[in-house]
C-alpha cells in the first residue's frame, strides 16, 4: 500500500469538511509523515556509541557535518531507510577534559532545544561518575531532562567478567546495582537501560524504552529506522497510537483557530475520532 492511498483513506473520513480545510489538514498530516527525527548520543571515548546505533538502526549513513568544520559543531550522521530520514548528532563525552566541559556546557545548551532525545552513554565498569552528575545536573537540569534516556554499555564488561560467555547471574546483579545507583545520581525522567552490544543483550527493551520517550510524532519516524527484529509489535502499537494522537492535535489546532466558524468547529470534532482512528489503521502506509 502507498502513501497516497494512506492520504486517500483519510481524506475520505473527512468528506463533511469543506475541501479547502481537508487539504490544509492533509498537508499538516504530510508533513507528520516526513518528520525528521533529531537523537543525540553522548558518552566518553570508547563507551560504544558506533557500535551501539550500528546495532540498533537499519538506514544508510552518511555523515552530514564537514570534519574540517569548527570543533564546537558536534558530527551529525543522516541516516536513511525508503524516504524516511532521521540524525543523529555524535555529542562529545564529558568528564576527559576539564578545560573543554566548559565549552561542551555551552555546546549543550545550544543543541539540546534541537533534540527529539538523547542517549547518554555510560560505561558498566566506568566508576568515575563525579563530572557527569555535576554536568546533567548544572547543564541538563530540569529544563531537559526528559530528553535523556540514560544506558549502561558494553555490560559484558561489568564484573566479575565471564571470558566472553553471556552475562552471569553475578554480572547481573552488578548491573542491577549500577542501575539503582545511576537513579540515585541523576534522579533521571525515564528508567535506565542496560545493553550489551557484544552479546546483542538489552537492546530490544532498549528500543522499546526509546520508542516511549520520544515526543509523539519522533515516534514513527525513528521507528521506520530501526532494524527489523527491533520493530516489536510493542514499538509498532506505540507509534501507531502515537501517530493517531498527532493526527488528532493537528485537528484539534486548526479547530482551536479564531476564524472558524462554530458550524465547521462542530463538524472537524465531531469527525475527529473517525479521522484518528483511520490514521491509525493506515500507519503501515506511511512507516
């Protein structure tokens, strides 16, 4: 099925609507369905960021920031999987340098309103947590942080180590604890995930985690990104309903308009339900 015939279908659930204001709610609706995901993914050097966006993501990556450009613009990647676009933004670790935090504070606070989410990395066997609470903290703050989701990396790598074979009970609970002590340090918005790359361990509760805390109309765009044994009936039921909630703001705003007239408000709410609930059943043919 098409796109087009995804437009048609709700076109027609908005037959009782006069035509100028059907296609001006279409073009809002066009517009939802060619949104362009912004993440960001910080974390010291070495916490895995390649790796772990490689593990998650299916688009073709090209890179979009000049290598040779100022050291302050962070790199940004575009990925792309059919027309579907989505970038992510490589934000440097903080913690490594003490003269550069400074000028990443700064970076931070100039990026983060341009930000669907951002995944903050941090190693299980990094202990040296000081900086990077005083950072989420002091730059984060409460402003943003519901746009970081915080995952503990490379988990193999949490003590006692195994020699390569999957997690142990012990490992595990090693995990469980850094966990807690991550909510205790950051009191962050979204629960913390744990992965491991390596052992393709976490990453589907990961992507679930991340599917629900992206603002509503990130949602299906990132979701058409993700490999497919991560696109979880889970993740596709939430993007669904996401992208029907969205579907229903725009109408919602343009009822909200001052020049409307009260007839047509009545008849745009009262084929409101109709119309989310069409955009709903034809999601597949957009994402």
């Amino acid at each position: 099925m098409s796109k087009q015939e995804g437009i048609n279908t709700i076109n027609k659930a908005m037959a009782a609507l006069p035509t100028r204001l059907s296609d001006t709610i279409l073009k809002h609706i066009h517009l939802l369905t060619e949104y362009e995901p912004v993440i960001g993914i910080m974390g010291k050097t070495g916490a895995g960021k390649s790796s772990l966006c490689n593990a998650l993501f299916a688009g073709e990556v090209s890179p979009v920031s000049d290598v040779a450009a100022c050291t302050r613009e962070p790199l940004r990647f575009r990925l792309q999987v059919g027309d579907h676009y989505m970038t992510i933004v490589d934000l440097p670790g903080v913690g490594e340098s003490g003269a550069r935090d400074t000028e990443y504070a700064a970076l931070y606070r100039e990026q983060l309103p341009r930000l669907d989410l951002v995944l903050w990395l941090i190693k299980a066997d990094d202990r040296a947590l000081a900086v990077d609470e005083h950072f989420y903290h002091q730059v984060i703050g409460e402003a943003y942080r519901h746009k970081v989701l915080f995952v503990i990396s490379q988990s193999d790598k949490a003590e006692p180590t195994s020699g390569g074979g999957p997690l142990s009970m012990a490992q595990k609970q090693n995990i469980s604890r850094k966990i807690c002590l991550l909510h205790e340090l950051f009191q962050p918005a979204h629960p913390v995930c744990a992965v491991s790359v390596r052992l393709q361990w976490g990453l589907r509760m990961m992507a679930e985690r991340m599917i629900k805390c992206l603002p509503r109309e990130a949602t299906s765009p990132v979701v058409s990104q993700l490999q497919s044994s991560f696109r979880t009936s889970v993740v596709r039921e939430q993007a669904r309903s996401d992208f029907g909630e969205t579907v229903g703001a725009v109408l919602d705003s343009i009822s909200a308009f001052p020049l409307i007239p009260a007839p047509v408000r009545a008849v745009i709410q009262a084929v409101r339900t109709t119309v989310v609930s069409v955009a709903r059943a034809v999601w597949d043919f957009f994402f």
